[in-house]
C-alpha cells in the first residue's frame, strides 16, 4: 500500500512537471499583460498620446489621450453595416440634380452615409478628394459615385451612374450585421477640429485594415447648381422638373473639405486590433480650412477599408457630438 501511494505521488508530479512546464503551455492572462508591458518593443507608438513609448515599434492600441472621452467600454458582439457614396458632382453639371435626388433618397436611410466630391466650381477642392480618386480609380462622369469603392453587382466598374447606386446598396445592406464598428467623439473650438476615433473588430482577420477620413461640410448654401431638368417632360419624375434652370437656394450635402488621413489609403490599422481584438483608439486634429463656410455644419467621415481599399463600414459624427457603438 504504501509503495502505491508513493507510484501515485510519482505520476502526479511527473504529470504536472510536463504539462506545467512544457514549452506550449499558454500563460495566464496576468503574465501575458505584464510580459507585453515589460516589452520596450511594444506599446503606443503615437506622439501626441499621454502615454507614448519612444521605444516602441509595435502599437498594442493602449493610447491614452487628453480627450475626455464618454464613448462606451463596452461593445456589442457585432455591428450595425453601413454603405458610403461618394458622389462626383459640380454646380455647372446639369444633370447632376439627378444625382443628388437620388443620393438624398438614399442617405435617408442612416445606415448610407453620402459625401460630395465638387470638381470645377467654387467648392472643389482637388488635392482633398477628387485628384486622389481619380488617380486611383480614373477620371469619372458626370454626375456618378462609388458605393463603398467596390465594383458595381451590375458589371465590373467601380464608378457607378447614379441609377445603378441603389442595387449596389441595397446589397450591401442585406448581408446583415457587420464585425467592424467604429465609435466617433468630435470637439471644435477656436477653429480647431478635434476628433477620437474607434474602432473595434470583432473577428479575427489577417487581412490589413485601413482607416480614412473626410472632413465634410454639410448643407452649403449660395452656390446655385445648373439644371438641365427644367421643364423637360421626360423629365416629370424628377423634382428639379419643377425647379428652375438654374436651381439659386439649393443646399449642397456633406461636402468634401478636408482629408485627415490620405483619402484613398488612409492608415493601417494595428495588428492589435486585428487579432486581439483590441478597440484602436486614435487621436485626430485639424485646423478648419478657409474654405468652410459655417463651421457648425462640419462633420467627420471615418470608413474603414479591406487591403483592396473597399469600404466595410462607414460612421459620421458632427461637431461636439458623440456617435456611439452601435
């Protein structure tokens, strides 16, 4: 008996010596922390962060910044999907209030969110969105858009005509919920611009993901638009059927002011976030360009992109405000 208990003893050690001890046994979570901490290769990598580490060539999304924030710890299991329009426009396009009726229809639904790309009028301002596009994805008509930069379910172009941009939304939406969130906060004082972003990923992916930014004006007044509609019979469904040929009190929707990051390849996204689904937290200032009109109608555009640079998501949020998870 008692050489029994004594084998037994033997077993149990030996059995915990190699399972404790192994060489793939995981750590616990503590140990894990405190390893990634202790790591001078690891931590915030962002200047302007409370907490940057010099040392640090990976970000582990631990940026604190001075930023008052309210957005939620807490996050649901998956998020609410959204589609972004980017509509090419200008106020000498007459057929372009065609594509606005249609994009306003759209954006109705908060889930599509909608951003005026001006060329050759007084809104245009090229470096921010239209030269970078049409680099990317070639000079395009007018008026047309891209839905979330992917190619259309109707062919194979990427630039769209403006009937073609509900079918291309419309699909999107339907796949349901979406793994990519992003949480917004925005402040303005004395002309600067602040924004924090978030973003959350709720599936793990290998894929590199990318971050844009549009700064917007919405509703901008005092640029008449040509509109070439008038009094056309063929025309009839359309409101600008009734309007003049020359539309004087139209307001003009979230149009594009400012890049924050490089409109068409943004900036990746943190392995962090990607495979630990860390929430990546980044800080965002901006002095408000001239060109803004009232500054109380400025808004942020943040989409997140795949490595094709098509947009998964899309969140906007205005001055002094806060968009949620959702």
């Amino acid at each position: 008996m008692k050489h029994c208990i004594v084998y037994i003893i033997s077993v149990f050690l030996a059995a915990f010596l190699f399972t404790g001890c192994g060489k793939d046994s995981p750590l616990p979570e503590k140990e894990k922390e405190v390893t990634s901490i202790n790591d001078p290769n690891v931590g915030c990598t962002d200047v302007i962060a409370k907490n940057f580490k010099a040392t640090a060539t990976v970000e582990d999304c631990s940026c604190d910044y001075d930023f008052n924030s309210q957005v939620s710890k807490t996050t649901p299991s998956s998020f609410l999907r959204r589609a972004m329009i980017e509509e090419h426009t200008g106020t000498w396009c007459g057929w372009c209030p065609m594509g606005k009726e249609i994009m306003e229809t759209l954006t109705a639904n908060p889930q599509v969110i909608g951003v005026e790309v001006h060329f050759n009028d007084e809104m245009a301002d090229l470096p921010v969105a239209y030269t970078p596009l049409r680099r990317k994805y070639g000079g395009a008509p007018f008026p047309s858009g891209m839905v979330n930069r992917r190619k259309s379910v109707l062919g194979t172009t990427t630039i769209q005509s403006q009937e073609d941009w509900k079918i291309n939304v419309d699909e999107w939406l339907k796949q349901g919920n979406s793994s990519v969130g992003i949480a917004l906060e925005s402040t303005l004082k004395d002309g600067d611009f602040t924004l924090l972003s978030h973003v959350k990923i709720t599936e793990q992916t290998s894929e590199k993901l990318r971050l844009g930014i549009y700064l917007v004006e919405d509703k901008v007044a005092g640029y008449p638009q040509l509109n070439y509609l008038s009094n056309y019979a063929q025309f009839k469904q359309w409101k600008a059927y009734s309007k003049p040929a020359e539309i004087t009190d139209i307001l003009h929707y979230n149009v594009a002011r400012a890049a924050i990051v490089p409109i068409t390849e943004g900036v990746e996204i943190p392995q962090a976030a990607l495979s630990d689904g860390k929430v990546f937290r980044k800080l965002f200032t901006l002095k408000l360009p001239a060109t803004v009109d009232k500054p109380e109608n400025v808004k942020a555009v943040v989409f997140v992109m795949n490595e094709a640079l098509e947009i998964l998501t899309v969140r906007e949020v205005k001055v002094n405000q806060r968009s949620e998870w959702e």
